[in-house]
C-alpha cells in the first residue's frame, strides 16, 4: 500500500491576505531595524500597524520576543478592546495595546505607530525646552511634534483620550519623561519620521553636553523653510521609494529571516 501524504499545517500566512501579508513582512523588518539601530529596550517598546480591511485589527509585537528576532508570522493580531484575533499563547503589552489601540482608533491615517524608549528620546523627553531647532534635524523634525504628559506606566484606558488629543494632527510625539512615538500611513513613513526625531534628540543631548551658552541659533525664518522643504508627499515618497527599500536592503545583508 502506499502511504497516504501528510497535509502540511496551516501556517499564518495561508491564513492571510496578501495586504496582511506584508503588512506583517514591513512590521516585522521595522522591528529587526530598531534592534540594528540600537534602539530597542529588551523586549519593551511596541511599533503596531493596521490590518488591511475593515475590522480595524493591528499587529503588535508579542511580549516574549526581542526585536532583532522578530518575524512576520510571530506578530499577534488583536482587536482595539485588546482581544487576540488568531490562536496564540504569546501576551501582549498592555501599555503597548493602550498607546496604539488609541492612535488607531482615532486617526484613519495612523497606518503604523511606533514607540521607543531610547536613552536620547528619554533625555530630550525629560527637558523642559523639548526638542530644541539647532540643527537641521531637529528642523525637519521638530514642526511636526507634538508632546503628551506622564501619567505613570500607560496601562489605564482613560489615558488614550487624552493621549489622542494631545498628538491631535501631528505625526511624531514626546511623550514626556517617557520616550519618542511617531505615525504614519505606512510602516516606512513610521519609521523615516521615528529616524529623524530619535536622530536630533541624539544630537540635541551631544550639543548640550558641551553647554547652552555657546549654542548658535539658526537666521530668522529657516525653521519655516526647512518646515516647507521636508513637509507633504516629498517627504512620502523618500520614505516609500527611497528610504525603505534601503533599509530593507541593508537588513538582508545583516538580519534577514524576519519574512517568515
């Protein structure tokens, strides 16, 4: 007699939708790229990104993996009450599904959110002057900021209304004595706009580490401009067409393995 083929398990990926799909392949490589960055903070910190379609499901990361070893079918699918969607065991952050499953809710737009606890984040978080415009990254970053009072460890449902509010239209936040958030429409927008805001905090506390009394304040006006030159579908589309596929290059050569 012959032996009769075994069915190969349904994996996540039979179980999704193409859109899902990569969804999950971008969240998961956004993961592997803050670790690469080092700005990962063990398994803390949360990036989030909507599911396509209209059950305004998102993935998050579980609670038990590290981001350098995040794959796409490891993300857990949970609704905005904070209900798993798919079987499995892994548990989710509660202050991850808090902040997210706020921005979510409240900004069609907010394809992807991302949060970080990086020492630079935390240390302009904790300045009374926030992100200060001395450098053309804080430039670029800094008119689309918005920032958001410390309530304790963000596990209380009451605070995404306020939360909400206080990010209003912007695309990036501080949240204060905390850490760094930004948002976007993709995870590649996300993450451009993550880079630039964790990048002038890093060279905010550089600058300031040598005193304020020295520092040069840019000409009159230039804040506006660079506010002009790096807003809109530009800055979208060095995001989508140019920055992401480098990214994602660079992480195959060092990290690869997060498309499964």
């Amino acid at each position: 007699m012959m032996a009769t083929a075994l069915k190969p398990a349904e994996t996540i990926r039979d179980r999704c939708s193409t859109e899902e799909w990569q969804a999950r392949v971008d969240l998961a490589a956004a993961y592997r790229l803050v670790a690469m960055y080092g700005w990962d903070d063990l398994i803390f910190t949360h990036l989030s990104a909507r599911v396509p379609g209209p059950e305004h499901h998102f993935l998050i990361n579980p609670y038990t993996h590290m981001f350098e070893e995040m794959t796409a079918s490891a993300l857990v699918k949970i609704d905005v009450d904070g209900n798993k969607v798919d079987d499995t065991p892994a548990p989710v952050n509660r202050a991850g599904f808090v902040i997210h499953s706020a921005i979510h809710m409240a900004r069609e737009d907010a394809g992807a959110v991302m949060h970080l606890h990086t020492p630079y984040g935390q240390a302009v978080s904790a300045m009374a002057d926030g992100l200060l415009p001395h450098t053309q990254t804080s430039m670029i970053a800094g008119h689309d900021v918005a920032y958001h009072e410390y309530e304790g460890i963000a596990t209380e449902l009451e605070e995404r209304e306020r939360l909400v509010e206080d990010l209003g239209t912007k695309h990036t936040m501080i949240l204060r004595n905390h850490g760094t958030l930004a948002v976007g429409e993709t995870v590649a927008q996300a993450f451009l706009r993550l880079y630039f805001l964790e990048r002038a905090c890093e060279a905010q506390v550089h600058m300031l580490s040598a005193g304020r009394a020295g520092l040069h304040n840019p000409p009159q006006g230039v804040e506006h401009k660079v506010e002009e030159q790096s807003s809109g579908a530009g800055m979208a589309m060095l995001a989508q067409g140019l920055a992401w596929p480098a990214l994602l290059r660079k992480l195959d050569r060092h990290n690869p393995g997060y498309a499964v």
